[in-house]
C-alpha cells in the first residue's frame, strides 16, 4: 500500500508537476507571443515616426529648394550649353559653307559669332534655328535685311547672319528693352551689338560676373570664349528666348 501509495503520490507530483511544467510552456509562449506583438508594435509606431519625419524632411527641403522660375531655368540651360563650346570651338571662320539641311553646321572646332548662339539653344531647347529661320524667311521674305543682294532664302547661311537673327527673334516677340543696367540682363540671355568698322556681333549672357557685370559667352575672333564684354560696344538688341511650342 505504501509503495502504492507512494506510487499514487508520485504520479499525482508528478501530473502536477507535469501541469505546472505546461503551464510554465503556456505562460511563457504567452509572454513570448506578447513580448513579439510589443516588439512589432513598437517597430511599426518606429516606422510610422521616421516616415514622417522623413515626409517633413522632403516637404521641408521642397519649400527651401523651390524650382527655378520657367525663364532663368530655360537661361541657365542655354548658357551650360554654350560654355559648353569653350575649348571645342577653336577658330573663327566667316566662309560660306555648305551645310545639310535641317540640323546643319560648320566643324565644331569653327565658326563665327553666330554659331555659338545657334548650337547653344540646339543643344539646350532643341531649337534649330537654321530651319526656324528658313522657314520665316520664306514665309516673309520681304521682312528680313537685304544687305547680301538675295532674291529668295539660303538655308546654307541666312540664321548664320546677326541681322537675320536680329529680325527672327523679334518677330517671335524675344525682343527686350536695351537697358546699361547689368541686372536687367539674365543668364541665357541673348545681346547683339556693332563692332568698330560697323560690324555685327551677338552673344550670350553668362551667369558669372565681374564687378557686378555678367560675362558674355561668345566667338569675336578666336573661338568660343568666357570672358568681359557686355558693355564694350554699343548693344543693338536684347533677346530673352522661349521654348517655341
């Protein structure tokens, strides 16, 4: 009976035991099922913090780094293209050539004034100004210069002109006040002026200035150059480009 009894004992110690030990496993898997939830809540309320706080980050460096108004963004465009040209443009080189038609040009290690203007909005507004021009001029002959004796339009060297661009941008409303105030002339900005011996130039506003006074990007005799200039000669036009539709 002892034994047996004993046994009884045992047995029933060791089912409590058992239960016990179950219970244990059950608390613990509770705690740990518990403890696992806490840890994904408390991930996700993380994640839920550093999405918003990157939100605000971006909603904060868009208000600081607003976009570039449609004018200067389009001249700051033109001028990376024609500075572009220094250093690849090498000579000045006023012949006549023949050229493919549209999309034509001269060797790019040459040209002439005109030539940095009419790769610097190719480049950077996909303006081709040899067709824009050539189309105009056959539409309205009549209201361009006759200084060369034409009697119809020569897509080979008509937009390689000053006075034909002159007359271009002007019938597309590109024209501004001529002004000797530095600030009125914006980066991108297009100015044509007379060189001693009444000769023609044109050039491009740059964004770097000396002394308060923007440089010019242009070709007056050896390349394509950077350099001071705006004010040395008398201006003859002012022209702000925009992107034709």
């Amino acid at each position: 009976m002892f034994v047996a009894s004993g046994t009884k004992r045992l047995g029933c110690f060791s089912t409590l035991a058992a239960a016990a030990s179950l219970g244990k496993r059950r608390n613990f898997s509770t705690l740990f099922t518990v403890t696992k939830l806490a840890n994904t809540l408390a991930n996700y309320m993380l994640f839920k913090y550093m999405l918003v706080m990157a939100l605000l980050c971006c909603t904060t460096l868009a208000v600081n780094a607003a976009p570039l108004p449609a004018a200067q963004d389009t001249g700051m465009s033109i001028v990376a293209s024609a500075r572009q040209q220094v250093g690849k443009t090498l000579y000045y080189d006023p012949s006549y050539t023949r050229i493919a038609y549209p999309m034509g040009d001269v060797p790019m290690e040459t040209g002439v004034c005109t030539d940095v203007i009419i790769r610097a909005l190719r480049d950077a507004l996909g303006m081709d100004l040899q067709q824009l021009v050539h189309k105009d001029m056959t539409a309205a002959f009549s209201e361009y210069p006759k200084n060369w004796g034409l009697k119809k339009p020569d897509s080979n060297i008509d937009h390689r002109r000053v006075l034909n661009l002159q007359k271009y941008f002007s019938r597309k409303g590109f024209s501004l006040k001529i002004t000797e105030e530095p600030k009125n002339y914006l980066p991108g900005d297009i100015v044509s002026c007379t060189l001693p011996g009444n000769l023609p130039h044109i050039m491009i506003v740059s964004d770097k200035k000396v002394d308060g006074i923007p440089l010019i990007i242009h070709n007056i005799g050896g390349g394509a150059k950077e350099e001071e200039g705006l004010f040395f000669c008398d201006i003859t036009g002012h022209y702000r480009i925009k992107p034709l539709p």
